[in-house]
C-alpha cells in the first residue's frame, strides 16, 4: 500500500500492512488482525505512561525507601532527580532502539519495549528497602530509571509508527486518536490507582509497603501487554530489514536531518505545552499558592477525563482529513492558548480551573495529533530511528524541563516568560515543520 501527499518532491512509502489491498479511505475497514495489533500497541502506550506517572506521583513514598531517610525532603528530592534521569536517557533508547527496529523489525522491538518496562517496573516493586541492603537500593532504582527511559524513548514514537504503518491509508486520524487515548487511560490509571490505594490502605501503610502495590499492578499489566504482542503483524519486509544497515539508516537519517529537526520541535512544542498544563500549573497552586490539595487534584483528575475523552472524539473528526491541516491548525490555536496561564496569578481555586480547563481543548488537540505527525515526516526504512531520535530529544529538551521553568519563572516573579517561550516553540514547530515538508516530502497521509 503507497501513502503519499499532494506535495510534489515526495517520495511514496510502501506499506506491508495486513489490511485487504485497495482498502484505503476514511471507509477502509480494519481486519481482526490490525485490530489485535492496535489493542496491543494501545495498551503498551497506557502502561509506558502508566509506569511512568506512578513514579512521580509516588516519589514521596519511594525517597526514603530508597535513599537515606534522615531528611524526607532530601531523599523525596533524590528520588525525583532519578526520575529525571530518566528523560535524560530517552534519546539514547531512540537511538538504539530506533536504530534496531529499522534493521530487525517492529514487532520484536515492540516487545523488547513492554518487556523492559514490565520488568523493571516488577523489581522496583520488590526491591529491599534503604535500610535492609543499604545504598544497594538506590543504585537498583537508578538502573532501572535509565532502562524505563530507554524503553519510554521507542515506546511512544515507534508504536505510533507502527500503528500508523498497520492501518488502512487515509485511516491516520484514527490511528493519532486511538494511540492517545491509550495513552491517556495510562496516565488517568496512574493517579486512579495511586488515590484508590491510599484511600483503602492510608497514609502509614503507603508510606511503609503500599507505594509497591500500584508498582505490582503495573507489571501484570505488563506480562497481558506482552502476550498481546507476540501476534504483532510485521510492517517491515524480509528483504527491507536486509538492506537496512546501521550504516544505510543512519545515511538516510542524515539525509532527512530537517525532518529530524521539525520533529524536535513538533514533539518538544506539545510536550512543553502538556507538562506545563499536567505538572507546572498544578504544582504552582499547590506550592505557590497554597490552593486546597484535594480541590487541585480532583481539577487534574477532570483534565485528564477531558484528554481521555478528547482524544477519541479528535480521532473521529480528523480520520479520512489531512493530517498537515489539522496539524497546522491546531499548533496556530496553541500559541494564544497558551498565554490563558497568566490569569492565574493569584491564589484562588476558581481561576486556577478557569486557566487548567480552559486550555484542555488546544492541549487535547496538539497531544493527539503530534506523533502521528511526526511519523510522518520521515520514510519507512528509516521511521523508527528517526522519529524516535527526534522525539527522544525533544521530550528530554522541552518536556522534562516545562513544569520546572513553569514555577521557576514564577519564583521570580516574571511569569509571562514561559508562555512567551512555549509560543516561540510553537512557531518554531511550524516554521520546520514546513520547511521539512517542502525538502523531504511528507510519507504518511496528506
């Protein structure tokens, strides 16, 4: 199956997708197959992102069973810079991991991916406390961080890819909807779960074991996720993994440096975007406004219904339509929206969910459309390490580092930096975007 745009100077990509041939359009059905494939992608989306949120969220509970517990403060602090370390280590995951599903296929990659978050995930939640085997315990954490990071680095940007190589041409908005949902479900689990338990175990009990049981239900969430993708259809043929070389992928990855470059940025701009509504702004009413805890989170919990939501309506309304279209439109709403943050400059929980709520639409559209996007911009020999590459480094630069420039700018006083910055990313992510799709060519959708 060939996906191509109206660009002139683009160069088609064949698919290998199990989907019937001249099954293509808004209409194109999806076989049992793809549809397998799809759950198991989705759902490896949902535990990535699960895992992920639980870690910060429980960051209190696991500094001081991990690192010397004479200061709370102190070790709840170390235990968030190993959460950090993790960003740091997601371009690295693009970049071997991208780099092999290029040279071996999707579908073994895919399961690498789950494997190692399951895995890790599972010792994290059994690892002796601080106290019984020493600084042993904080080094077992970091490792595991760095391979969490290594795994979240493929997971996203290559299962879109995947997904997006699996289903029938002209099926994209679905498949950007359908991704983030997932992804979303994963990251409402996350605060779900965490809340259920502390409320049936309390505080004491979380503090001394419970932060381990919502670790426990990650894993086995893990292992389903894995059976699911052993059936993975693979996208890739025999004979392009043969001609794939590590040297050829990284040829052709030179060659589409600027698609690289506008990923960076597509990705970075709806990261910084996503971290400062989720993590920056609700930190800041917690921190620097002292708003009421329980009132700050149940705001979040109603954002993330919204993204969970959204994003399968998005999907539905963008399937059969131009992706660059609805990309560009989208990314243009960003740059006011992004501004509704300084109205709250004051505490009061009213304005807070005035500015949290009030820019849930333009989030919920840029976070569902980007990795499809991004995907797009780069040709199937060399997708996984390029869009992986791209969106490795753009996380790390961009997102991992919102929420904190978010209150760091507010510390000082002069809040409206940070709008002015996510704007200026924005337009960025246009301006490359463009000039991508004018160099290379765009090899997904229209």
């Amino acid at each position: 199956m060939l996906h191509t745009t109206t660009t002139d100077n683009v160069v088609p990509s064949p698919h290998t997708s199990p989907s019937a041939p001249g099954n293509t359009g808004k209409n194109a059905k999806f076989t049992p197959e793809v549809r397998k494939g799809l759950l198991g992608l989705g759902l490896g989306n949902a535990l990535e992102w699960y895992d992920w949120m639980v870690f910060g969220l429980l960051s209190a509970f696991i500094g001081p069973n991990f690192f010397p517990n004479t200061d709370p403060l102190s070790a709840t602090l170390n235990a968030l810079a190993v959460f950090a370390v993790g960003f740091a280590f997601r371009p690295l995951g693009g970049i071997l991991l991208g780099t092999l599903a290029d040279r071996i296929g999707r579908r073994r990659v895919m399961l690498l991916s789950i494997m190692l978050m399951a895995g890790t995930t599972l010792i994290i939640a059994v690892t002796p406390n601080y106290e019984t085997i020493g600084p042993a315990a904080g080094i077992i954490l970091l490792v595991c961080r760095v391979l969490q990071g290594i795994s979240t680095g493929i997971e996203a940007p290559l299962s879109t890819s995947h997904a997006v190589e699996l289903a029938p041409e002209g099926r994209e908005g679905y498949v950007a909807g359908i991704m983030s949902f997932y992804v979303n479900i994963g990251i409402l689990l996350a605060s779900l779960i965490s809340f259920l338990c502390s409320l049936v175990l309390g505080g004491a009990a979380m503090a001394e074991w419970g932060w381990r049981v919502p670790f426990i239900i990650g894993a086995l969430f893990g292992f389903v996720v894995l059976y699911l993708r052993r059936s993975l259809p693979e996208t890739l043929k025999a004979e392009e993994m043969a001609t794939n070389t590590p040297r050829a992928v990284w040829s052709g990855v030179r060659k589409h440096w600027l698609s690289v470059l506008a990923i960076i940025f597509v990705v970075g701009a709806a990261q910084a975007y996503n971290y400062a509504w989720n993590v920056g702004l609700p930190s800041a009413a917690r921190s620097g406004f002292k708003e009421d805890p329980t009132a700050v989170f149940a705001l979040t919990t109603i954002l993330g219904v919204i993204l969970v939501v959204g994003s399968w309506i998005i999907g539905k309304l963008a399937d059969g339509k131009a992706m660059s279209k609805w990309f560009l439109v989208t990314r243009i709403l960003a740059i006011p929206s992004v501004f509704l943050m300084l109205m709250y400059v004051q505490p009061g929980i009213g304005g807070f969910a005035a500015v949290l709520l009030g820019g849930s639409i333009v989030l919920v559209l840029n976070m569902t459309l980007y990795n499809v996007v991004s995907s797009s911009l780069m040709p199937k020999n060399i997708r996984g390490t390029g869009v992986a590459l791209g969106y490795g480094i753009g996380v790390a630069l961009f997102g991992g580092t919102a929420s904190y420039l978010l209150v760091w700018f507010q510390s000082l006083n002069i809040s409206w930096v940070f709008p002015v910055y996510v704007a200026v990313l924005s337009i960025l992510s246009i301006v490359f975007y463009l000039a991508a799709r004018r160099t290379n060519g765009i090899f997904v959708g229209k």
